[in-house]
C-alpha cells in the first residue's frame, strides 16, 4: 500500500506543481510587478468612470437616463449611514449563501453518482441536460405554485441554479481522472473509496472549484431574478424599489455593490482553489 501511495502522488505532484512565476525583467521586484498588473486591472474600470463622468458633466448623457457618479455616491453614503444597505445585504447574503450551499452539495451528490456509476449516468443524463436547459424564470411560475412567494420559493430557485453547473463539473472531474493512475490503484487494491479520495479528488480540485465558482455565479444572478419578482427586501428589491420610484442614482448603487459582492466572493473561491490545489500538490 505504501508503495501505492508513492506511485499516486508522485505523478500528481507533478500536475499539480505551482507554475513558474515570470522572470523579473532588469531585475524589477515582484511588488512593482504587482502593482503594475494592479494598474492594468483598475485601468479600464477608471476609464469608464472617466467616460460617465464626462458624458453627465457635458450633457452627453442625460440625468434621467444615466446619474452623475456623484448622485451615485451620496445615495450609497446615505444607505450606508441609514442602516438600510446593510439590511439589504444581509438579506441577500442569507439567500444566496444558504441557496448555494444547498446546490452545491445535492450537486457534487449528483455529479458522484453519476461520475461512479456508468448505468446512473445513462439513466440521468439525458434527461439532466435537457431539465438545465430552462431558465430560473421559466420555473417561477410552476415554483409559485409549489412554494408560495416566501423565503422557501427563492431557496429552491437559487439551489437549482447553483446545482446544475456544480453537478456537471463533478461528472466531468470523474471522467478526467488519469486512467493510469486508476490501474495502478486496481493493481494494488485499492477500494473505490481509496481511488476516489487518493486519485480522483486531487486530479479533480481545479474542475470541481471551476463548477463552485460557476455555480456560486449562476446562484448569485438568479437571486437578483428573484429579488426583482418576489421580495420586500434585499439588493433586487432595492433596484425595483428605486425603478418604480425613478431614483436612478438607487438603481445604480444597488447594482454597484451587487457586482462589488459578487466580485469579492468570487476572488475568495479563487484563493481559496489556489491553496486547495497547493496543499494537494505538497502532499
């Protein structure tokens, strides 16, 4: 077995191993190579602001179409002073999260089953791929009709949204697991238990986090959806709210700190596969 052992994860530290980092040029240190990629990055977000900025201040853009960023900023101070952005956030984040939670995990449960069993595979599948294909709207109504219009509806809507890519990335993690490897495990005796924990899950953490990452992205969009249809607080009712009431600058701010969150979670799943897969390729 200890032998198994070194010929698993020799190969899988190899994989795995961390890629080399670019050579410094003129001997330039890694911190003005961070900050300079930094730069690039904030480069055409600030130019957009620069273009906004510019377009609202000549008359290019009308008020009633588009606010000036600093009518933006003032609401978003006056959200955050008032108490009511952080109410709203939180809603969302307890939506979201536990929604996404509960794909993720009936996802990779899916995906396992289908990934061990050649004859699950066969008999889902199909009919998987053909349910994944309707949106979250086009679910609403049957939902409504099942759930109601409370907190119940929204769970379920952003579970199914986060399950589906979580369920095909597990499915595709199975079919990528190095055959060789998995002979090699045969020919020792290792378990199915012992192959998936020793051969599969370390080959399979960049497919596995791409599916969290995507299926986290698809939980978020579709909670927007259902906070713009069935909602009495959070970031989507705050855009129908301001909408209704024609405060742009609302709508705005609203939307900016739903892409500001979505972009912060995201940037932590990255992190979070980068270590994963760091840890795996150490073992």
């Amino acid at each position: 077995m200890a032998q198994a052992d070194a010929l698993v994860r020799q190969p899988r530290t190899l994989a795995t191993s961390t890629p080399p980092r670019r050579a410094l040029p003129g001997g330039a240190s890694r911190w003005r190579i961070r900050v300079t990629d930094l730069g690039l990055a904030w480069l055409l977000p600030l130019a957009l602001l620069g273009l906004w900025t510019l377009g609202t201040e000549q008359g290019w853009l009308s008020a009633q179409v588009l606010p000036p960023p600093a009518y933006v900023y003032e609401t978003l101070a006056d959200l955050f002073s008032s108490g009511e952005l952080w109410l709203n956030t939180a809603a969302s984040l307890q939506r979201v999260l536990l929604g996404f939670a509960l794909g993720a995990v009936l996802g990779i449960a899916l995906g396992c089953a289908m990934g061990l069993s050649r004859r699950v595979e066969d008999y889902l599948l199909p009919t998987f791929n053909a349910l994944v294909q309707i949106p979250v709207l086009g679910w609403l109504p049957f939902a409504l009709l099942l759930f109601g219009i409370g907190e119940t509806l929204k769970y379920v809507l952003i579970a199914k949204a986060a399950m589906v890519p979580v369920a095909l990335c597990t499915l595709q993690a199975f079919h990528q697991a190095p055959k060789a490897l998995l002979e090699v495990g045969r020919a020792f005796g290792f378990s199915p238990r012992q192959a998936v924990l020793r051969i599969v899950l370390p080959a399979a953490v960049p497919t596995l986090f791409t599916g969290l990452r995507l299926g986290f992205t698809k939980a978020w969009l579709s909670l927007v959806v259902v906070e713009l249809v069935a909602s009495s607080e959070g970031l989507g009712y705050l855009i129908v709210y301001g909408r209704q009431l024609f405060q742009l600058d609302l709508v705005m701010a609203a939307v900016m700190v739903v892409g500001a969150l979505g972009w912060v979670i995201d940037r932590s799943f990255e992190r979070l596969e980068q270590r994963l897969h760091k840890g795996w390729g150490q073992a």
